[in-house]
C-alpha cells in the first residue's frame, strides 16, 4: 500500500503547526503525551494516523496518550527506577550515617542566622582519614571529590569559620547632651531660643 499523501490542516496555518511541534518538543514523557493527545483530539478528531501527518509526531505516542486520558491511567516508564547509579548514601548506610555525625560534630551555624547552612571546618580529605580510623575499608569510602559533593548535598560547606561580628554601639541622643541641643544656627528662621 502506497503511503498516504500528507494533507495540511485546514484549520491550522504553517506557523502554527510549527509552534505547536516546539511547544511539543520542549516537554517530556507524560506531559507531552497529554498535550499530543489534547492536540488530536482538537484538531485531528482524535485519530492518531491524522495527527501523525499533520504535526508528525509519531503516532504510537499519540496513542498512547489518548488512552492514557480515556483510562485516567497515566503510564510510568521505568528507567528512574532500575537505570544510573545509586547514591553513596544508599549503597553504604552505615558510612554514611557515620560521616553524617562526623560533619555535625565539626560544623558550626552560620553567625548570623540568615541561612540554613552549616559551616565545617572538616574537610574531604579528613573526613575520608576519619572514617578509615573508625574501621571502614576503601571500598566503602568514596573518594574525595566524591566525598565534598557528599557534604555539600547534606548541607556542610567548608568555610573558615568566622567569629559573630558585634554591632557598632551606636550614640543615642539625648536630651540633655549638648550634642542633641538644636544650636542657634539649627532653629527654625523666626523662632527665637528664649
């Protein structure tokens, strides 16, 4: 069977297919599933085959979205789940555990209070050599720069350390200080001291 010819959408002008084709391209699994399938069912009466000719999307997405929106059921790849490499954290609990009680003992609250972040003066390098000295072997630590992206995940960036900066003290006028007394210079014109 010869392939279709591919016909243009009467309602849509060239540009706005091509807006319509960036706006799809700018999204990802599910959603762009939901916005192929929102697009067929307005422009193409839901026929997956029309939608791939005017927009060309690929129509089995197309399907697939609209049966995601007739069942309600949203379908999930798996790849998140079995794909890349697990955190350290995940793979070595009790070390992490370890170094996380390591960095709390070395950190110090930022003084002035303005964020969340904990400063440690521990650094990668120590903190590696500490946990060797507490039994785990060199399998179960990372290596360094792999230990600094670690700390700073959990929140402990290392920064000197600085004391709190006190506020300067500040002369409070009062009234019977000669430096409150308005002089004669500094009154108001008309008005007389007495």
């Amino acid at each position: 069977m010869p392939p279709e010819p591919q016909t243009a959408n009467p309602i849509l002008s060239e540009s706005q297919i091509a807006d319509l084709k960036l706006a799809a391209s700018k999204m990802s699994g599910s959603t762009r599933r939901a916005f192929q399938a929102d697009m067929s069912r307005k422009y193409c009466a839901g026929n997956a085959r029309q939608t791939e000719r005017c927009f060309g999307w690929g129509r089995e997405g197309v399907q697939l979205g609209l049966e995601e929106q007739r069942s309600g059921m949203v379908c999930v790849g798996a790849q998140a789940a079995y794909c890349g490499q697990k955190r350290w954290e995940e793979t070595q609990p009790e070390a992490a555990a370890a170094l996380l009680a390591l960095a709390e003992a070395h950190s110090q609250q930022d003084p002035t209070f303005r964020s969340s972040i904990a400063y440690t003066r521990l650094t990668a390098a120590e903190a590696i050599r500490q946990l060797q000295a507490m039994g785990f072997s060199g399998g179960q630590v990372p290596a360094p720069s792999t230990m600094a992206r670690i700390l700073n995940r959990n929140g402990y960036r290392l920064r000197k350390v600085e004391k709190a900066k006190p506020q300067k003290k500040f002369q409070k006028p009062t009234p019977s200080s000669p430096i409150s007394r308005p002089t004669m210079g500094s009154l108001p014109m008309g008005r007389s001291n007495a």
